[in-house]
C-alpha cells in the first residue's frame, strides 16, 4: 500500500493515522520531496474519474486562476504534474493496483480493515 500526498495537510494525516492505528504498512510518497509524473496521473485516471482526481476546491487551483482556462482533460493532467497540489488527497493505492481517493473513515473500514 501507498499513500500520496503532503505532511502538512489534515486529510492525509488522517489516513496515515488510521493506517497506523489498525497496523495496516504503508509507503508514504510526499509530493514536496517526490513528485508524481504525468504517467503516473494517466495510471491513477485508468481507474479514478478525472473529477475525483483533479482538485477545484484547493488553493493552489485559485491562485493559479485555472477556472477560467477552461482545461480539457489533457490540460488538467499537465498542470497536475506540474503542480502536484491540484491532486486531490490522499491517493491511496493498495490491492494489486486499485486506488482510493480521500479520507472517509467509514469508507476506510469497509476497504482497508478487510484486508486484516
């Protein structure tokens, strides 16, 4: 299991610690030191929709006035390379190559604690 994401935010923190709580291992992957690639964005968008993985709602997304660009698809996979901080977080992958994306507890429960 791989969790992405950055330290400093509330949600990845949240999973790391859910994680850690119920002994579940996990690789963690901070944006700020490693990167995410453009082809690691295109393997994520093989089995997570574009709206769950691009993020609208953050900060960086507004400082870089990205709404009025008007980004197809491809245009939001650059600028997700480019800016990791547009990926919504955590990306969790886990269980020979699917992906979560988010926090949600309940949800958590369901998908990771039956792996124990």
């Amino acid at each position: 299991m791989t969790i992405y994401g950055i330290t400093t935010c509330s949600t990845v923190g949240k999973a790391r610690k859910f994680m850690k709580d119920h002994e579940i291992a996990f690789d963690f992957v901070d944006y700020k030191v490693t990167s995410v690639d453009e082809a690691k964005i295109r393997e994520w968008l093989q089995k997570i929709d574009m709206k769950i993985l691009f993020n609208t709602r953050g900060t960086k997304y507004r400082d870089l006035k990205l709404k009025s660009l008007n980004l197809d698809d491809e245009g939001k996979i650059a600028w997700m390379a480019k800016e990791n901080y547009l990926i919504k977080r955590p990306i969790i992958e886990y269980a020979k190559g699917k992906v979560h994306v988010a926090y949600n507890e309940e949800v958590y429960k369901e998908t990771f604690l039956s792996f124990e």
